[in-house]
C-alpha cells in the first residue's frame, strides 16, 4: 500500500522513524514534509498536499491512505478534511483506529506526537491500515450524506420542519 505522510516540526522524529517502520512492513511511503526541523513551520500545506496525493491515487485505483502527525494532530486533521474525498479522523487510542476504518471509511489518520509513545503511534497506524471497511449499508448511507454535502451542500431535510 501507498502511505501519503505529513508532518510539522512536533511530529518530525515520528514521521521519520515511521516511514522506516512502514517500509520495512513492505508499504510504499511518500512523504510531504517538512524535510528538516522548523519551530515556526506551517503544516496546513503539508497536510494537504499528502490529502490530496492519497484522493488522486485512490482515484487512479491505487491503494493508498494518509496519516499526518502534528502536537495534537487536530490543526493537521483539519487541513487534510479541507481535501474533498478526504475522511480524517483523530486517533488517539486503537478502537479510534479501528473505528475510524471499519465505520467511516477514513483514508487518513491524524495523530498527535505530544500525545503517545512512538510504539503506541506505530500500533494505532498498523491497526489504522489493517482494519477494513465494513460495508455496512448504515456507514455506506452516512459517508454518502456527508459526500453529498461537501459536494454541493445538499443535506436531508430537517425532520423538525
């Protein structure tokens, strides 16, 4: 699988000693930044840019997810769901991991580096990517409504009208 990866200047050491732990898992990694360490950076144009690598690959059929890491993964989670067809969730433990696959379809996962150790990061990731969809119509149903609202604003109508 394709792992898109984004970080600031908090999730640096992570994001590095990830993208070894992935490829040594046999995943292709491809990451967007930052190269070196800035105090100052900005990671909204990191985050994004990895969104929107993974929306064209899943778009050209290719297998691929995201994960962006920052101090409390929240701005960075946030600038990747400003991508259409993007579904990032913030993960702090393994059922968040597994949950924002099997039930939200997520193609990326946010997570904040002041928050965990770097085996508990690595388990939430390998959870994260290992844990299908379940198809379920419910989900399929919801991730459709939200789909339909990013796309032209259209939401169900209001059942207190």
């Amino acid at each position: 699988m394709r792992i898109h990866i984004a970080t600031d200047h908090a999730g640096l050491d992570f994001s590095t000693q990830l993208q070894e732990h992935l490829r040594a898992a046999g995943h292709e990694v491809v990451d967007h930044g930052p190269i070196e360490y800035d105090a100052v950076d900005d990671y909204p144009a990191f985050c994004i840019r990895a969104a929107q690598a993974v929306v064209a690959d899943q778009t050209a059929g290719v297998e691929a997810l995201g994960v962006v890491f920052g101090g409390s993964g929240n701005g960075e989670q946030i600038a990747a769901n400003k991508v259409q067809g993007i579904r990032a969730a913030l993960v702090w433990n393994v059922s968040t991991a597994e949950l924002a696959r099997e039930h939200n379809d997520a193609n990326v996962i946010s997570i904040g580096a002041r928050q965990h150790t770097f085996d508990e990061v690595t388990t939430f990731i390998d959870t994260f990517i290992s844990t299908p969809f379940s198809n379920e119509e419910r989900h399929v149903r919801r991730i459709g409504q939200i789909a339909d609202f990013e796309r032209d604003g259209s939401l169900l109508p209001d059942p207190r009208a």
